[in-house]
C-alpha cells in the first residue's frame, strides 16, 4: 500500500518568535531619532548668501558657527565639492580647512576661501563642521553656488540707495573683440567682506557709495584694487564720509560742497535722449585733480568723473550722487558706466561661433608643462623594439628551438625574452621619465606705475613626481593656494589650512609620473617701472624712456598698441632706457610679432598645446584668426588683455610685457625636486600721449 508523502515541516514556532522580536527591535532602533548636534552653520558670501563666481578664481565664505551647547567644542570647518546636489559625501579627496575653538553658548565667524575650478559645477558646493569626541556634527550647508560669466560689480551702500546704484550698473556692457559683456550688480554685505585680496576674484569692480566699512577691511580691499581691481568711490552730496585710507588714494582731493548742473555727462552718451532734468543743479564735490588723475567727464575746473592709477589698478571718483534726479530714469547712465567699467581680466568659456581669444591661463598651463619628461618616448624606438619582442617571443623562437629540437624550453625562453624585454623598457622608462621629482614656477607679475604700491603675483607651480604616495607643501607667505583638480586629474586630494600667514598643504596625493599644479595669489612690493612715451610730431613714430624701477631685468621686453607691437631691448633692473622708434604699420599686412612671443614658446618647450576652443574645432587651425601659428595665438592672448586697459583722453592705450627667468615663489614642497623652469611675465598696463597736432597713423 502506497503511503502519503510526508507533509512539509512546519517552522518551528520558537524561531518564528525570534525573528518577529529581532524585527521589531530594530525597527525601534532605526525608528529612534538621531541625536542633534548642538551646533549650527550658516554661509554668506561678499553678496549675502548667493554666490556668483569665476572659474579659476577663489570664493570668498563667511561661515557662522553657533554652539548652543554648555561644553567648549573644537572641531574642522572644511568647503569641498560634493558627488551631487544635496549631498555631503565628497567627489573628491580635496577640502579646504580651518580648526576652529567654539566656546559654551557662542557663536564664531570664520572666513574659508574656496578655489573654483575650471569644470565646476553649479550647487554641489557642501560647507561642513566636524567636531572632535562624540559630540555629533550639524547639518551641512550648501550655499548658493553658480558659475556665470557676466562682469559682477559689488555695490557697497546704504539700503535704499544700494537699489538705485544697482539698477544704474544693472544692463551696462562692456565691449570686447567678439561680444559685449552684460554687466551684473549685486548688493554687498559689508560684514561678510574678505579679509585677503583674493577674495573680491568674483568682482570685476567694487562701488563704494556711502558705506561704513569695518576698519579691518578696508586694506584687503585696496590691496585687491593694487593689483589690478577697480574701485569706484561716489560722493554723497555731504551725507556721508568716505574712509580715510579710501580718501587717500582717491585721484582728486575734496574741497567743498557746490551746487552744479551734471548735464554734461550726457556727452557720454550721445545717442541716447537728453536727461528730462539736465537743468536741475546737483549739490556735488568740489575737488582739485591731483597729478596723474585724467578728467573722464565735466571739465578740469568742475570734474565730475576722475580715475587715477593706484598699483597695477584703478580709483574712479564720481563727485555727484548716484541717485541725483537728474540721471534717475535716463538709459544714457547705462553707456556710461558701459564706458567705465574695465573687462575681466580673462574670459571664460564663452560659446560662440567666432571663438574668444585664449586666456593667459593657456600659457601659465603650457609654461608649467615644460618638463621633458613629459613628453613620450619616440615612436621610432617604442615601435621596432616592440617589434622585435613579438618577433622574438613567437616565430622566431620557435624556429630557433624547433632547429635545435629544444621545443620543451620554449616557455623558459620565452620568459627570459619577457625579463630582458621588460628592463629594456624600464630603463627606458628611466631615461625619458627619469628617477627624480622636478618643478616648474610660471608667475604672472602685475607691476604698478608708481612707487609705494604693491602689485599682483600670480604663480603657477607644477610639481612632476615619479611615484605614488603622498606629499605635504606650503604655499607663499601671504597667498591663497588652489590646486588644479579637473575631472580629467588622476590625483586631486589634498587638505589646505592656513596657519601662521600661509597655506599649508597635507596629504598632496601623486601619481607615478604625473604632474599635478597649484596657483597661488597674494600682492606684494614688486617694485614698479616709469613710463614716458608719446608720438612724434608726424605721427608715425614713438619716443620717451622707460625706466625699470623692479628688481627684475624685463628680457625681449615688448610694447603692444591697438594695432601693432614694438620689440625693446632688454632692461635690466634699476635702468632707464630711450626709446625712438617707428612701428610697421602696413595696412592689409599683419601684425608683425615681436621676439618676446618666440621667446615664450621656447620656454614651454618648443611645444604648445591648445587648451581652449577645442569645441569649435580646434583654435589653432587654418581657418582661425591665429592662422594656424602658435606665436599669433600668443599675441592674441595679450591682445586680449591690451583691451583691458583704460583710454585715457589724448592717449592711447598700451600694454608693456617682458619676460624674466628668476624665481616668482610659488608653492613649496617637502619633497625634494630638480626645478625645470623659473619663468615670469611681467605685465604693466600704461598708455602713450598723442600729439593731437599731427595726423595719427598708428
């Protein structure tokens, strides 16, 4: 008789319990709220808090730490890219700290600047405290964080006025080679301003109208217009003082207070309608130019805009209110301050058909890269030792075995092939890599016009290792530091503090054979060079002096113009030269390119690599405005940056650059390295007078 099969054993019921109590337990721990962190962050900018930055620039961030606990807390505030939106896990291994002491029911303010980098994406900027010992960490902060390419104009002001002065900057344009600039105000948060002049990189210039400054940061800021920023200082019409440093440096000195019409700002404007109130008298400034101020508008006995050098940059003063009745509601105040804003010193990646001209970062990365070992073996020799080695591994080993009747060995040998085959290509590994660490130091050196005044120094270091590991550094005294690190790096994490007046650098992660760079920005006492140029009676030629009062000896120094370029003999350091020349000037010719730029390629190597406008099919190429020559991209790039400077009345302007092999001071490592390159290019933004009495033909 067949019997059932036997039923399945039922679960035993002790089990089930067992797993029906663990469930329930953990869903109690999961269900039970994490323990609050006593500390709070908040992040505001020079701005408030909405951040709008440059790419290769550093971001200014005032964070507010607040400790509602009764314990003393000490922890690590740190700024870093996050993966994604809303997210605190990092993308990468690079964090910008500061230890920082909270005392019990207190709040601290700390100021973090953050190095913005080429591909840096909008809203993944994650602003964290981590506290030591249990004490749990707060909530990160993500700030308003957006990349633009407008020229943004910070408005210092008193509430009320600070709108009006943003909609007269609000919709200017600035013009260049292929496009006009939109101009962007936003309104400044005078408690939150930096503390180095790094920190106004997002700015293009900076507008002072009746605000009270903190004392200890009105010297960042003129550092900041020192080498090379704007500052535009407007009169209150007597309900305000402007600072006594700001008043200092102002390129006209303040007498008294008159009543005057303003009408004639409206020949700034010319083709925009009258002012509907040009009749109506203004209460302005009353003020005596002082030398080297230039009269933009008004006339030398009743200045209305005057702008004078200060360092490598410069100090505008509007003597009426920007909020007089008369320019309220006129557009022609939109050309006019078009007329006085200065372009960014670089543009960014801007999409058009007709490409911009290359930022002088393409040359700081080429220059940096002028390490042999860089380069790779020729294919000449890779391709018929490889060759040789499949040759020699498979046929004819085999033929030379199979003649021998020695076929058993043929493993062995084809391994002794591999061993020897393998050093070969070590030591050739070693002959054009090499076994030692190298440096290159690329400085950009914005040298003022006058003495007493400090200029900027912009170095580019790259550090070339030939192993894996880690690495610590420290930057120049005084500068901020930003390592490169594009999503293309293969190594890209370090930790940046600032302890006593610098950057120090830990945990520098290296590739084997890799280069990783960092820039680094500070101003300081470079000297300054004396320029003394003007046309000739015929208007064909050039004549004065220049007097080299840096340190540096200027080498293929070179003058460019609107639409030429003169090469100099070198200057060395505390010398005056004569300068009588006649430029070519051909019409339908092109520019003639003058040693300096010949000189800038062999110091890169011989070799230049294009890094920008690879989207529209390459730069360099026939059909581009550089027709193909790596020189004329050179001199495009510094043309670029001839725009830059200001027109002064009865001048025109001009733009002195040299080279120099000494040292700029870059960042400094703790490994020791062969230095490959020391190269620095002195810029001076200057102009040379017209005789108005000859007919101009440069």
């Amino acid at each position: 008789m067949l019997s059932a099969p036997p039923l399945p054993a039922r679960p035993h019921r002790a089990a089930l319990l067992a797993l029906a109590l663990v469930a329930l337990l953990g869903g109690a721990v999961l269900a039970q709220p994490q323990e609050a962190s006593p500390v709070t962050i908040d992040v505001r900018g020079p701005a408030g808090p909405a951040f709008k930055v440059h790419a290769r620039g550093f971001a200014s961030l005032l964070v507010t730490l607040e400790n509602q606990s009764d314990v003393d807390l000490r922890g690590t505030l740190r700024a870093y890219r996050a993966s994604k939106r809303g997210s605190d896990t990092p993308a990468m291994g690079l964090f910008f700290e500061k230890d920082v002491d909270l005392p019990r029911r207190g709040k601290r303010t700390e100021l973090l600047y953050y190095y913005v980098q080429e591909d840096e994406p909008s809203g993944q900027l994650c602003v964290a405290f981590q506290p030591e010992g249990d004490t749990p960490a707060p909530t990160p902060a993500f700030p308003q964080f957006q990349r633009v390419e407008t020229l943004q104009v910070l408005v210092l002001s008193r509430l009320g006025l600070a709108e009006q002065v943003k909609r007269a900057i609000h919709g200017a344009r600035v013009s260049s080679r292929y496009h006009a600039l939109p101009a962007d105000a936003s309104i400044g948060d005078v408690s939150a301003l930096p503390d180095h002049p790094a920190g106004y990189d997002p700015f293009g210039a900076v507008v002072l109208a009746e605000a009270e400054l903190p004392a200890e940061r009105v010297d960042p800021l003129l550092q900041w217009v020192a080498g090379g920023g704007d500052l535009w200082v407007v009169a209150s019409g007597g309900r305000a003082e402007v600072p006594a440093k700001i008043a200092a440096v102002l390129p006209a000195k303040r007498k008294s207070l008159i009543k005057r019409r303003i009408d004639a700002l409206q020949h700034l404007a010319p083709r925009e309608r009258p002012m509907t109130r040009a009749t109506e008298a203004v209460l302005l400034d009353q003020v005596e130019v002082l030398p080297g101020g230039e009269v933009l508008a008004g006339t030398n006995e009743e200045p209305l805009i005057v702008r004078g050098r200060f360092g490598a940059g410069y100090v505008t003063y509007l003597t009426f209110p920007l909020d007089a009745g008369p320019i309220n509601g006129w557009a022609g105040m939109h050309t006019v301050v078009g007329g006085l804003l200065r372009l960014r010193r670089e543009d960014g990646a801007i999409d058009q058909d007709t490409p911009p001209d290359p930022p002088l970062e393409e040359l700081s990365l080429n220059l940096s890269e002028a390490i042999e070992s860089l380069e790779p073996p020729s294919t000449w020799i890779v391709a018929p030792l490889l060759i040789l080695y499949v040759a020699l591994v498979s046929p004819l080993n085999y033929l030379l075995l199979s003649r021998l009747r020695k076929l058993s060995l043929a493993q062995v040998s084809a391994g002794l092939v591999a061993v020897v085959f393998g050093g070969a290509f070590y030591v050739l590994g070693l002959v054009y890599k090499g076994s030692e660490a190298m440096i290159t130091q690329v400085g950009l050196i914005e040298v003022p016009g006058a003495p007493g005044q400090n200029g900027s120094v912009e170095v580019m270091t790259g550090f070339f290792s030939t192993d894996r590991g880690q690495t610590n550094a420290a930057g120049p005294e005084g500068a901020l530091v930003g390592p490169l690190a594009s999503r293309k790096s293969t190594s890209r994490d370090a930790r940046l503090q600032w302890r006593e007046g610098r950057i120090q650098l830990s945990r520098v992660a290296l590739d084997t054979w890799a280069l990783r760079r960092f820039r680094s920005q500070r101003t300081e006492h470079v000297g300054h060079i004396e320029v003394d140029l003007s046309t000739s009676a015929t208007g064909t030629g050039i004549s004065g002096t220049i007097y080299n009062r840096t340190s540096r000896d200027l080498r293929t120094p070179a003058l460019l113009l609107e639409n030429t370029a003169i090469a100099l003999d070198d200057i060395p350091a505390g010398q005056k030269v004569t300068v009588d020349v006649v430029p070519q000037v051909r019409a339908g010719t092109p520019t003639p390119i003058p040693p300096f730029f010949e000189a800038l390629l062999r110091d890169s190597g011989g070799t230049f690599t294009p890094h920008y406008g690879t989207g529209l099919q390459g730069i360099a190429i026939k059909d581009t405005p550089y027709d193909g020559s790596t020189e004329r991209r050179l001199y495009a790039a510094f043309e670029r940056r001839l725009l830059r400077a200001p027109r002064p009345p009865g001048a025109m302007p001009a733009l002195l650059v040299a080279r120099n092999l000494e040292d700029p001071g870059g960042v400094r490592f703790a490994d020791s390295a062969r230095v490959a390159l020391n190269c620095s290019i002195l810029i001076h933004e200057t102009s040379v007078a017209v005789d108005t009495k000859a007919t101009p033909s440069l």
